[in-house]
C-alpha cells in the first residue's frame, strides 16, 4: 500500500512538472519558420536604436555622477575602488571595467553604455522570439525598446544602467528556459556567471533572485533538483557580493543619499510614466493617448499575469520581477531611508517592454498594432524634440567653464558649492593663471565667509541646480539662484543679489559674477 501511495505521489508530481511545462505550449503560438520580413525589420529597429543612441554621443557635457565615472576609470585601482566605497550605493563591476577601454573623453567614455543599449535591443528581439516563439511579437518589442527615451537617455549616459538592463533580460531568459527543462551545463554557468555580475553591477539585481525565488514557490514547488541546483548557483553568485558588504561596512561612506526625497503613492505611476514614455514634468496633449495605452496595458497585463500563472509561467516570472524592486523600494523609502530613484529601476525595464505588447496582441490584429504604433510615434518624437531643444543635455558645464574663462581677471575667486561641482566644472575650465586651486572657495568646506568678503574683489560663483528630481533624466526644471532656504549658496546669494554683475545661464547651472565693492541695500536682505 505504501508503494502504491509513493507511486501515486510521484505520478502527481510528474503530471505538476508536465502541466507547467506543456502551459507554455497551450498557451502561446508558436512560429512555424523565420518569416521573410523579420531580418530586414531588425535591421531597421537595430539602425535607429542606433542613431538615437549614437547621435551627437559626446556633444552634452558630463554631468556630476559621470564625472564621477570618469575620475574611477582614469585614477588607479586602488583609488577607483575607494572612491566607489566612499558613496557606499554602488557597486565595482562597472566603474573596473571602464579601466580596461579608453575613456579620455565624453565619447569614449559613453560608448560602452551606448553599445550596451543597442545590445539590449537585439538580445530582446532574440528573447522574444525564442520564449514565445512570435516574430512579429519580437519586432514590436524590439521597436518599443529602441525609441524608448528612458533606455535611450540611460545608453547615453557613461553610468551602468544599459548593462544592467542586458543582464536582466539574460539572466531572466535563462532561468525560464530552465524551468522549461533545457538545461546543460555551460547554461548554468553563464547563468552563474551572470547573476555573478549583476550583483556587483547594482544592488537592484536582488530583485531577479527575488522573482526567481516567487516562481519556485508558486509554480515548482515539487521541482525540488532544479532548486537545488538554482539555490547552489546563486550561492556561488552571492559570494563575491557578500565580501564587497563585508568590506564596505568597514569603509567610510562619505555620501548618502540624503538628496532622495520621500516618495508618495503619485510616484509609482510617474515611474512607470518615465520608464515607458519619458518623464518631462509636464503632461502634454499629444502624450495622452500613448499613456492611456502604456497604462491600460500594464494594468491588465499583470492581471492576466497573475490570473494565468499556470498557463503563462513567463509573464508570472515578468509580473514579480516588476514587483520585486517597486514595492519593497516604495516602502523602505516611504518609512525608513529614501533611495526611491528611477535610472535604479532599469532592472525591470525588460518585464515592461515585454509585457505591454503581449496584452494587446490579445485584441483584435489592427486595433493592437495601432496602439503600440501611438506608443512609438509619441516616444520617437519625445527624443527628437529632446534632441532638437537641448533638453537632453542635463548639465552644460562646458558653457559654464567658458563663460567664467572669457572674462576672468587675475585676483578673481570661485565660489562652487562642493567637491563633485568642483571636478565637474574644473574638466571644463582652462585657467588662465597658474595655480587657481588657490582661488576656490567651496561651501561645502565652511568657510569663514566674512573674511572672504572683506578680501575679495570679484568672486565668480558656480551654481549647480538644487532641485533634483528622481523622475527626469534629462535637464532639471529652472530655478531661482536667488531663493533662500534651497542650498547654503541660494542663502548667500540672496544676501548679495544687489552685487551682481554679470549672470550666465546654462542647462544645469548658472554662474554670477559678484563685485563685492558694491553696496548691498539693508532693506533687500532676505530674512533666513
């Protein structure tokens, strides 16, 4: 009798693993052959994520994190890796990894990211195909992704985002193709190897193991080798993480994320907002029908990907990878410590682009293609009308620097608020006169600002924007330099605006030129 009942066991068992398995194949159509307008409609998609990726690549000047970037990939080992420790919310792989490419300028330094983008879009045509078997499901996914303009103002920029982006999707394609059963050897290993790197990538990547981990529980609760085998892999993943905390929690952090505002629930749709159609601060009538569509279609998309679990084990898997980082991030931020960041969501990016055009694939032919057909159209022209306005460009600290040059005298100062302005704004100034170090004065230092008052004659002053905004990813609204309360700088302007001279106004930044022999009036001193 026990027998028969250990039969009967394993017979259900058996029948679970073949359901989750044969659900694929009930539930998607798969192609039967390469249909003839495939290869050229990739090539057309792969071109213009191309272009839009490549165009004018180092013409924007670095803004402050790239600087940050580039000062990593030109010092030594040693002092990439303390500089990294110091900021404590990053990981090495990245910033390592640029020291083995040249980057002496803002091309070259932005060009992995930017190879990595156009990648993205040809591994996510492959993804598409070889999970759902639907080519022209490929080449819409492959288009939404290569117009996005928050993958593509991500690819341009000389920061991880594009990788992580790849490493999602490809660690994410393994492990369903292994729950499918198709696993080898060298398959584990690159899916080790992979996760391996993203978690040194972005600590972000913890949401893929968190999704990978969902699955098991919901749908391969009786896969217990294929856990086995997963929970070794990501062992061996984890250990190279683990020392880097190990180490990081005996480093100094010099930076937090202080700057991070506490998020609302008005946030989660503006994220979605910024990931699927770029987030500009301001809903424009022709953006309506495309935001309709996006959210419409992510709405029941994660239904369906609940309610359908069973039948479509892929988009379950999309479902919880969307989950994983959103929520746990959303209430962390909103009750404990805020780093609730859009460009940290890239790691789910690949679930979005995904599953927005597998819900609509389930209406009627022309109606579907329309829809996505809108999306395309509003984010091609968002790009373009980035491109054609300078919006894209979020700091132009190289108009700055020439500003400040041209009329320099000797004896000015420079007053910059902390040390990564300074390196953002020293890459771009030439001084005139050796040993200008000697003229800046930075705020973040305190100084005794009476004495520099008193022995100064003309001081420049370098104002980076305070308003951040953890939605946009191009230039930050304008702001008032005048405006006490937004920065020590905003407060010490406002008590001198009666010495301004001069006022240069550049994306990012603006610089005044203050004469200190000027009378301020009493009556126009702002109370602090």
């Amino acid at each position: 009798m026990e027998h028969a009942q250990g039969i009967g066991v394993g017979q259900a068992a058996v029948g679970r693993r073949l359901a989750y398995r044969t659900g694929y194949a009930q539930y998607y159509q798969f192609a039967a052959e390469r249909p003839g307008y495939f290869l050229p409609g990739a090539a057309l998609i792969l071109l213009v994520g191309f272009v839009l990726r490549m165009w004018n690549l180092g013409s924007a000047s670095l803004w402050t994190d790239e600087v940050l970037t580039a000062v990593r990939a030109s010092v030594s080992l040693r002092d990439s890796f303390n500089s990294i420790l110091s900021t404590g919310n990053q990981t090495p792989i990245y910033f390592i990894s640029l020291q083995l490419l040249p980057s002496f300028d803002e091309t070259l330094l932005r060009l992995p990211s930017a190879l990595m983008g156009l990648f993205g879009i040809a591994l996510l045509m492959f993804v598409a195909v070889r999970l759902y078997g639907r080519y022209e499901l490929a080449l819409w996914a492959g288009a939404l992704l290569a117009v996005n303009p928050y993958h593509v103002w991500l690819s341009r920029t000389a920061r991880p985002y594009a990788m992580i982006f790849v490493l999602s999707l490809f660690i994410s394609y393994s492990f369903l193709m292994m729950a499918r059963g198709k696993q080898s050897r060298m398959r584990w290993i690159l899916f080790t190897a992979a996760s391996l790197m993203a978690y040194l990538t972005h600590y972000s990547a913890a949401a893929l193991l968190a999704a990978q981990f969902v699955s098991f529980v919901f749908l391969m609760r009786d896969r217990r080798q294929f856990f086995i085998r997963w929970m070794i892999a990501q062992a061996c993943a984890a250990v190279p993480v683990l020392i880097w905390l190990y180490v990081l929690s005996r480093h100094p952090i010099a930076v937090g994320p202080a700057w991070v505002p506490t998020p609302d629930l008005r946030d989660i749709p503006l994220t979605i907002w910024a990931m699927t159609l770029g987030y500009t601060g301001a809903l424009k009538w022709y953006m309506v029908p495309a935001l309709m569509i996006v959210s419409a279609s992510l709405v029941f998309g994660m239904f369906y990907a609940v309610r359908e679990g069973r039948r479509s084990p892929d988009n379950f898997y999309w479902f919880w990878l969307i989950v994983a980082p959103l929520v746990p991030v959303f209430l962390i931020s909103a009750f404990i410590v805020s780093f609730y960041v859009d460009r940290y969501f890239m790691i789910f990016l690949p679930a979005l682009v995904l599953l927005i055009p597998l819900i609509w694939t389930r209406l009627p032919r022309q109606l579907w293609q329309i829809a996505l057909a809108v999306v395309i159209v509003t984010n091609t022209h968002n790009v373009l009308l980035a491109f054609s306005d300078g919006s894209y460009v979020r700091a132009d600290w190289r108009g700055a620097a020439d500003y400040v040059e041209s009329n320099f005298r000797p004896g000015d100062q420079i007053m910059i608020e902390r040390t990564n302005v300074q390196q953002a704004f020293m890459r771009y100034f030439e001084p005139p006169e050796a040993g200008i170090d000697s003229h800046l004065i930075l705020m973040s230092d305190k100084p005794d600002l009476e004495a520099v008052e008193q022995n100064s004659r003309r001081i420049w002053v370098v104002y980076r924007n305070p308003i951040e905004d953890v939605h946009r990813q191009g230039v930050m609204p304008d702001f008032n330099p005048f405006r006490p309360g937004q920065s020590s700088m905003g407060d010490w302007l406002a008590e001198h605006r009666d010495q301004v001279v001069a006022h240069g106004k550049y994306n990012g930044v603006r610089v005044l030129l203050l004469d200190l022999r000027l009378p301020v009036m009493a009556s126009e001193v702002p109370a602090r």
